[in-house]
C-alpha cells in the first residue's frame, strides 16, 4: 500500500509506536554491562513492526548494530541507505554472498560449505569479507559444532592471511536464557567462553563476541561480552512470563492492534455464532463484526477466547476467528448499545488503556507474544507514529520517505 491514507478510514491497523521503541532501545541500554553495545534485531519485518522505520528508530536511539535473519533482509536495510553495521545470519548454499560483501555486510558463517562459497565471492568481488563465525553452544540449531570448531577457524584464518575475508566477530546464541537458572545457560556460557579463547589464541581478532537474546540482556550481564541482540525487547515485549511483564521489566509495547467495527446487529437467545457454531448466544444480545481474521494473523487457536477492548469493556471471541472476521457477543444495556458500526476495537496495545496486550493474546492462543506480533498479515497497514525525536505526534517524521502517519511506511 502505498500513499497516506487517514488511520480513522482504515478497516484495520497496526500503529507502531516509534517514540515506544526508542524508549525500549534507551532502557535496555542503560542495563547493560560497561562495554557492552545493542544491535536491534529486525528481521521478519522487525518482528511484524516495520523493518526500516524500526531500524532507524533504535539507532536514533543508540543501537549500534542491526540483525537480520537472511541477507535479502539485511541488503533491503543497506538498499533503503542504512549505513550502520549490519549482520546476517541465515544462509543457504547460492545466497547473494557478492551482494552481501559490496554491500558492506556482516555475514555468519556456521560451517565449511558458508566458509568456501564466501571466500569464492570475495574473490570474486576483489573484496575482504567480513564474517562472524557462529559457534553452536548447545542450542543445537545453526552454529558450527564445537568438535568441528578448529577446522573452521583454522580456514578461516587461512582465509584472512589471504586477504578475502577478515573475522569481526565471535558468536552463540542461547536455548533457555528465558528460564532463569536454567543449568544449560551457564554450560553454554562455558562454552561460548572456551570456544573464543581457542579462536584468539588462532589469532582471530574480533571486533564483537556476543551471545545475548533479550532475555539474557535483561537478566545475565555476565552474557553481554560486547554486544547483546535484542529483538522481542525492543518492541516493548517480555521474552517470557517467567521474566515479568513489560511494565515489570521497564518495556512499553510498540504495537496497538486495532479495527473499526464492521457490523453491530441483534440476534435472539440461542444465535449460532460463525464457522461450526461453537458459540450460541445466551440470551437477546447484540454482535460485534470485528473484520480482522487467521488472514491478517488472528490466531484461530484463539477462538472463543482472545480478549477485544470494545465499548468499554473487554470481550472474548464468540466463536472461531475466520479468515477475514470474527465476532464479539456485546451484551445488552448501555455500553453495547453505546457501539456502532466503525467504533474502535482493540485487541492488544501497550495494555495501559485498559486493552488487552500480546501477552494476552499469546496466552489465549497457547503461542508466545513473538509470534503474535509477527504474524500481523501484510493486509494490515502499519502506522508508524512518534517517528522523530520531539515529535509527540509523529508529526514530520518523513525519513522514511513516508510522512506522518503513513499506513504501510517501510513494507
Ligand atoms: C540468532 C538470534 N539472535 C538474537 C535474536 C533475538 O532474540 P530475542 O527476540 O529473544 O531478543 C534472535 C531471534 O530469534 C536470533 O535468532
């Protein structure tokens, strides 16, 4: 979508609050360790919220680096002019390894087969490489094994006395730092430690060694070495009940969820209510069309249960969430007959106003907040407010080449 469209015409949108973000960016920095810098982890569309305006709000706000998971991500930041370092870390054999290299790219390395087919680009390009060598700690996902840890440090060395690539950094990533005392976070931790020791002492010099999540930049300073890389936090969410709420851990959400009502009508007592009937009304009641369905993200595993801030009060799904619309049993009395069609609808917001949060809604779902806030469709426009410092109302917050208010700026 293109063009600014006025947010009150909007079936659906997800306002991001940029000044929200910046404050996440400045509280999560004041709690690191000495030293220790922030890279804004903004892959998947920062998490659903908008990758270049978000990109460009947390380094406004001190982060230093940014993550992405592929590198198609990480050139469309270098393609929109964001000259901050950058890291990519998803790759698959054919990947634009070139692009990467002119385009001034960290690139991961977690095996031999990355290894070759960099050192084959930056030849190629008649460029040095800089690559990050990712350990695999004990996640056990990506990662290079520690057993085959030597072999891949002893090439990439080679690799750097020939002049195609130079190793800045050092990096793991953990399974469980959102369980804390959990034992396998100090037992990567060992090992993240042993496995840098082994590189320097090959004479990798790098720039930054890190193995900090969000949840590990909030609870673990021991963690943070010189860069932590949070995602979830930044966008105002915690990494897990077990670690507080937001508000507990000093976080604002980014994102408000919101619809104008599409349909307000009065059914009788016993109404089937959507697909498969799961709900029945209990009595005389009105309905609330709420247009936002699984489509746009909705979970339908949240059916019959994901919290809406509507007419005042907070209403559950009645029913299964479709693909387009779910509904709201509004009740009688004052309040119900108070909303009409085009009223607002919030399904989860920073949660101060009395709405629900994503919290909730992962909770209703049985999924993390990660994934509700990510998985907002591309139907729905997000409308990026608070875009420049000092600007309470989001008012010329233009570098995006978007304007104030512009539904779908940095899609
Ligand atoms: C390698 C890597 N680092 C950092 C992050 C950020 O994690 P979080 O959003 O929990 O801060 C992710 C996200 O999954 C990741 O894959």
């Amino acid at each position: 979508m293109t063009g600014t469209v006025p947010t009150s015409t909007l079936r659906a949108r997800a306002e991001i609050d940029l000044g929200a973000l910046r404050g996440n960016v400045r509280a999560l920095r004041a709690r690191l360790a000495p030293g220790a810098g922030l890279m804004a982890v903004v892959k998947s569309d920062a998490y659903g919220h908008g990758a270049l305006p978000c990109a460009r709000a947390a380094l406004d706000a001190g982060a230093s680096w940014l993550g992405t998971a592929t590198p198609h991500e990480a050139l469309a930041l270098r393609a929109a002019g964001i000259r901050a370092p950058v890291l990519c870390w998803l790759w698959t054999p054919g990947d634009p390894w070139r692009e990467a290299i002119e385009a001034g790219l960290d690139m991961s390395v977690s095996g031999m087969w990355a290894l070759r087919e960099v050192t084959d680009a930056a030849r190629a390009a008649g460029r040095t490489a800089r690559i990050q060598l990712k350990a695999d700690t004990g996640l056990g996902r990506n990662g290079c094994q520690p057993a085959d840890w030597p072999e891949l440090v002893a090439a990439a060395r080679a690799a750097e006395v020939a002049g195609t690539v130079r190793v800045t950094g050092l990096w793991s990533h953990f399974a469980r730092a959102d369980e804390p005392g959990d034992s396998s976070i100090t037992a990567q931790l060992d090992v993240f430690h042993e496995l840098v020791a082994y590189a320097e002492k090959a004479g990798v010099e790098p720039e930054v060694r890190h193995i900090a999540n969000s949840a590990a930049a909030l609870t673990l300073p021991d963690s943070h070495f010189d860069l932590v890389r949070t995602g979830i936090a930044v966008y105002g969410i915690s990494p897990s009940t077990e670690l507080g709420t937001s508000a507990e851990l000093g976080l604002r959400p980014v994102m408000t969820l919101a619809a104008s009502v599409a349909l307000v009508k009065r059914v009788p007592e016993g109404h089937g209510v959507s697909y498969g009937h799961r709900y029945h009304t209990p009595a005389e009641t009105t309905l609330g069309l709420i247009p936002l369905g699984y489509a746009d993200g909705v979970p339908r595993h949240a059916s019959g249960r994901g919290p809406v801030l509507v007419g005042g009060k907070v209403r559950r799904v009645a029913g299964r969430v479709a693909m387009d619309q779910f509904v709201v049993d509004l009740g009688t009395g004052p309040d119900a007959d108070a909303v009409q069609e085009g009223a607002p609808a919030v399904l989860f917001g920073p949660g101060d106003r009395g709405e629900p949060t994503a919290a909730d809604w992962a909770e209703a779902a049985g999924t993390i907040a990660y994934e509700i806030v990510t998985r907002i469709g591309p139907r729905v426009p997000r409308v990026h407010v608070n875009g420049q410092e000092g600007h309470e109302d989001g008012a010329a917050g233009d570098r995006d080449g978007a304007g104030h208010r512009e539904a779908g700026a940095g899609r």
